[in-house]
C-alpha cells in the first residue's frame, strides 16, 4: 500500500526583527533541523498519444437522376349494360331405383386331397453273365 504524503499550506505571521547596535557573543544552542528521507513511491503515469479525431470536408460528387416521362396511351373504358340474370327454382323428378334381392344357390365345390405319386429312379447294378464259346472237334464215328 502506497502512502500518499499530504502537502500543507499554512500562511504564518511573525514580528519584525529589532536589530541592535551592539553585537554580544552568547553561546546559545541552536536546534538543528535534520533533514530525513522518507523514499515514497509514486505510481508512474504514461503517457499515451490519443488520436484526434478531425473532420475534414470532402467534395463528393452525387450523381443527378434524369427522370424521362414517357407517354403511354390508356384505352377508354366503356361502359356496357350486362342483363340482369334471375335464378328460378324448377321441381325436376328424379327416378328412384329399386334394388331387388333374389337368393340364388350357388353348389359348394368341395375339396378332395388327391396324393401325388412321384417316381424316383434307383440305380441298380444287375451282374451280367458272360458265355464264351468254345468250338471243340469231336471225331465222328461212322
């Protein structure tokens, strides 16, 4: 914490001295004034440049807007009588149709389960008999 010093001002009345003639030696004590530092520290202040803000004045050219009229030709509306429609009611008689039912027996088909045969081929190894023939000469006897 930074102790700030205090600055007093004090405006202070004295007499007028009397000077006199005669000059006498006399030891007197003097008090000595002793002078102590006190070392305070006192916050350093920067200093910045703030920009200025400066308003100049600036010729700005505006550009002129050029109205052209242009001349178009509006058709005359006329006026036309429109006949007046009146709506009349007309009774119409509608056909009624009349939705008759007759019961008509119709047969019951009935459902049978027929198995299905499915055949199946089977392989079989038949053995098969082999004759060789043999010519053999018999003698004849006559």
């Amino acid at each position: 914490e930074i102790v700030k010093p205090t600055i007093v001002h004090k405006t202070v009345q004295r007499k007028k001295p009397i000077l006199q003639q005669q000059v006498v030696h006399k030891p007197v004590e003097v008090p000595q004034v002793q002078y102590i530092d006190e070392v305070v520290d006192v916050p350093v202040m920067k200093q910045r440049h703030v920009p200025m803000i400066v308003k100049q004045q600036k010729t700005v050219e505006v550009p002129q807007v050029e109205y052209i009229d242009h001349i178009v030709e509006v058709p005359v509306q006329k006026q036309v009588q429109v006949p007046m429609i009146q709506k009349v009611q007309e009774t119409v008689e509608v056909p009624q149709i009349e939705y008759v039912d007759r019961v008509v027996p119709v047969p019951v088909q009935k459902q049978v389960q027929v198995p299905m045969v499915q055949t199946v081929q089977k392989h079989v190894e038949v053995p098969q008999v082999e004759y060789v023939d043999q010519v053999v000469h018999v003698p004849v006897q006559k």
